[in-house]
C-alpha cells in the first residue's frame, strides 16, 4: 500500500511540476516537436538516394532540441506567471531543489520521446542501436537546456533569454561551421563520416562528450 500511494503522489508531483514547466502546453510542444520530425524526416528522404547514421543523429536532435527550449527558457518565466515562484523561493533549502528536479524531468521527457522516434526511424529507414543514439544525443541536450535555463535565470525574461539563445547558437554555428573534427564543437557529429583516422575520432569523440556533460554540470 505504501508502494502504491508513494506511486501515485509521484505520479501526481510529476504531472502538476510538467504542466508548470510547460506552461500548461506540453501536448502543443510534444505535436510541434514531432510534427517538425515527420515533416524533415520526409524532406530528407525523398531528396536523398541514401541515409546515413550522420543524417539519423540531425533528424533526432531537432524534436529535442525544440522539447527542450520551451521549458528551459520560459520555465523561470511561468513560475512568475503562475505566481508560484514567490512561494518557491520564500522555503529555505528548498527553492534550488525544485528547479533541479524540474530539469531533470525535462531531460527524462525529451529522452523518453527520443527512443519511440529513433524505433521509427530504425524500422522505416535504416537499421542502427537505438540505445546507442539516443545516448549519444543526450550530452547535447544536457548542454542545450542548461544553457537555456541558465541564460533564463541570469536575464530574468523568458523572451529576452530565447534571443539571447538563439543569436549565440547561431554564433557557434558560423564559428564551428568549417572546424567540425574539433571537440569543443558544441554541434559534433558522433557519426560523421569524415575519414579521420578511427582511434583519433574515438578521442575527439569522447572529449567532446566530456566537454559538453561537465559545461551542462557547470
């Protein structure tokens, strides 16, 4: 019985702390992110002959992506609207804990939607380790929403901080555009095919890795 009950009032927290991150949207942010996946998706393969594990990994990350910048960068933003966040940083010890389980609860989300995506793709386009991808996505994706909430929590505006976002990954776009083979490359590729030498890929690979989970700890 205690099992039961310690379920359902997890259950109960999870829902009420995804409708204020969200801001009672989360079903228009899962429709967006996956309408945007099926709609590139079929871009990409009826304007490509071949598909490779490098475009898998591009299509996969945009629904993330678009999962994970609503309620990272608008988070701070709903607490205020919902008028909630004077309750949560008036509890001594508690404010940092709120916002630390809510985080972690939009990665959860954003890796759950990953795997019933990258069965999709695995069963209609090409055969790949579905754990595998989804695993090598999620340090981006750490590194993305902690960005995001981190610019939230410094500008104090859901709006201001998704400009502020959206400018500085275009920077890093231009600037990491002819340099991919680099692992401070925010945007790497695991699966590019670029003819490096393996062990040397495996390195830059596992630093880059490195390098975004500890700036996303940061």
């Amino acid at each position: 019985m205690n099992v039961k009950i310690w379920l359902q009032n997890t259950w109960r927290i999870s829902v009420y702390n995804t409708k204020i991150i969200f801001g009672n949207k989360f079903l228009y942010a899962l429709l967006i992110s996956v309408a945007v996946f099926v709609l590139f998706s079929l871009i990409y393969i009826f304007d490509s002959t071949s598909v490779s594990l490098e475009a898998v990994y591009n299509l996969l990350r945009v629904p993330a992506l678009l999962l994970l910048i609503y309620p990272t960068l608008m988070g701070i933003q709903n607490d205020a609207d919902a008028r909630t966040l004077e309750i949560i940083f008036g509890i001594p010890d508690y404010r940092f804990k709120v916002w630390l389980v809510r985080l972690l609860m939009v990665f959860v989300i954003t890796m759950l939607l990953l795997f019933p995506l990258a069965a999709l793709l695995h069963w209609a386009i090409v055969s790949f380790n579905i754990f595998g991808m989804v695993m090598q996505l999620m340090p981006l994706m750490l590194f993305a929403g902690s960005l995001g909430f981190g610019l939230s929590a410094i500008i104090k505006n859901g709006m201001g901080a998704a400009v502020t976002y959206i400018i500085l990954g275009v920077v890093l776009m231009i600037v990491f555009k002819n340099v991919e083979a680099s692992f401070w490359n925010v945007f790497l590729n695991p699966y590019s095919e670029n003819g490096m030498n393996a062990i040397l890929w495996e390195e830059i690979l596992l630093k880059n890795r490195i390098f975004l989970t500890t700036s996303a700890i940061i």
